[in-house]
C-alpha cells in the first residue's frame, strides 16, 4: 500500500509486527471478497475505504472483512483489536 505510512521512507523508522493469522477468503463473481480471520493479518486502509481511517494495521482477534467490488473494506469484530502501525512508527 503506497504511502499508507510516508514516515517508512522519509525516517527509516519500522515496527515488527506479527501478522501470521489464517483467513478463509471467498472470492465472488462480481469481484468482492468475503474474509473470515483468525488471529492478526496485516490490511491497508485507503483514504475513505473502509470502516478504519487510512493506514496500515495489524488487525487481530475473531473477525470478519467484507471487501466489495469497489475496494472498500468492512472488519465487523466478534472480539480483537486494531493496532495502528503507522502511528507506532511516526
């Protein structure tokens, strides 16, 4: 995701994040996506594209991520977090 978190190459600064959780993603005909997760994945957010503001998060917990045909992404949580990795690192 470009320029999700400008600090990256204007600074150096970085955060190691653990993004190893497991997702069941259906893809549908008209291009959307249905993810079902488990544990953290990593997902940008593009100015007004989703339910979070725009940036990179480690996304953690029991949840699932409706991404429509457009781009725009849904996380509803049954229980987890948000970590927002562009803040630790600015």
């Amino acid at each position: 995701m470009r320029n999700s978190c400008a600090s990256i190459t204007d600074t150096g600064a970085f955060y190691d994040a653990d993004v190893s959780g497991r997702a069941i993603v259906e893809y549908r005909t008209d291009g959307s996506q249905f993810w079902s997760v488990r544990g953290p994945v990593l997902v940008g957010f593009g100015e007004n594209g989703g339910t979070l503001p725009r940036g990179l998060y480690a996304i953690d917990g029991v949840y699932t991520m409706n991404i429509s045909a457009t781009g725009y992404k849904t996380v509803t949580m049954a229980h987890g977090t948000s970590d927002d990795l562009c803040a630790r690192i600015g």
